[in-house]
C-alpha cells in the first residue's frame, strides 16, 4: 500500500459490510476507508470475497447489511449507474468488451455518461456531437500510450473522471514475470493520473 498526504478526505468507505447468499456469508462484517491519492489493495485467496467485495462496491449485488459510503454519502442502495454517475468503476476479471467493434468504439461507448448528443444529433453528426467526437478521441489516445490492449477495459473506464477505481485482475499469466510487470504498470499508470485506486493483486 501507498501511504495518501497526510490530512486527505476520505473517498470511500465500507462499514460493516456483510453479503450472505442462503447460508454462505460471502463477506463478513468488513469496513475499511479509501482516502485520497491513497493506492489500497483487498488481499486473501481465492474465495475470500474480494471480487464480491467490488460488486457490493459498485451496486451490482446490494448488501445484506452494513453501508458503503462514497464522500459520506451511502450509495448501499443505488444502482450500478448511479453509482458511475458518482466517479466509481470496477474492471472484470472476465473481460467485458464488444468483440466486433474497434478499441476506440468500445472506449467511445463507455463515455456516455459525459456526453449529451440525442438520438438524431448523433446520426446527422450535428453539434455537440463532433465536438464531444473530439474529445473521446483525444482521451483515447492519452490513455492508450500507457495501457496494454489486452486490458483495454481499463481505458473504458478512465474515460469517466474517476475519483475512485477498482481493479479486479485474475492471475491466468503462467509467466510470474509478465504477471508482475502487468500489475506494476498498470497501477503505475493509473496513479500518474491522480485516481484513488483499489487493485484486487492477491490471486495467485
């Protein structure tokens, strides 16, 4: 872990987070804060409920009890893209990309949360609709000068103005090398642009 400057607000925080599915407790009463410029990392092995941790994180499943604060406000109960709409993105271990379009398309689908071309603007390419083009262009290719194409997702989500970002990665990399140096630059990566970062590396 890196330690953040001393005396910065905290951006998020679990209070007693506890996620049960029947009689499995998948997580157990966790709380931890996240504060700015502060790289955090969620370790155990497999199945000890890091990548559940995430998904109660970002709204994809609710919580059995406990509160996930973003900024001192609880977002426990909202849904997934209100939750993005906030600054808060995860990865997926199983990489979620849209196989027939290009890199920059799927990267230009995941800005839609900061653009405001309607339905009839985009088709007739009327402003701000080349504009707004532009701008996703020109993000894209910031980005992919320090992003690897087979984890393109994270482009995906860096183009959201993220103030907190969870990295899910699955160890598959036999070479323990290449694993390392993956991890390494994209943590590297990422917080040369000043986002608070959760990164999942503890999958052997």
């Amino acid at each position: 872990m890196q330690s953040p400057p001393s005396q910065s607000p905290v951006i998020l925080a679990a209070q007693k987070l506890t996620r049960q599915f029947g009689g499995l407790v998948a997580v157990n009463n966790v709380s931890f804060t996240v504060t700015q410029g502060e790289i955090f990392g969620l370790i155990g092995p497999n199945g000890a409920g890091k990548t559940t941790t995430f998904n109660l994180m970002t709204g994809l499943i609710p919580a059995s009890s406990g509160q996930m604060l973003h900024q001192g406000t609880d977002i426990s109960r909202l849904r997934p893209f209100q939750i993005a709409q906030r600054g808060i993105a995860r990865t997926f271990q199983n990489i979620r990309l849209f196989g027939n379009l290009s890199a920059f398309e799927n990267v230009k689908i995941a800005h839609h949360l900061h653009t405001h071309s309607q339905l009839f603007q985009g088709i007739l390419n009327l402003p701000p609709t080349p504009a707004e083009e532009r701008e996703i262009r020109d993000r894209f290719g910031q980005f992919t000068q320090i992003i690897q194409k087979n984890v393109l997702e994270v482009a995906e989500f860096l183009q959201w103005n993220l103030e907190q970002f969870s990295l899910d990665i699955t160890s598959r990399h036999r070479n323990r090398r290449r694993r390392f140096d993956l991890r390494l630059n994209l943590i590297a990566g990422i917080y040369n642009y000043e986002l608070s970062l959760l990164p999942n590396l503890a999958i052997a």
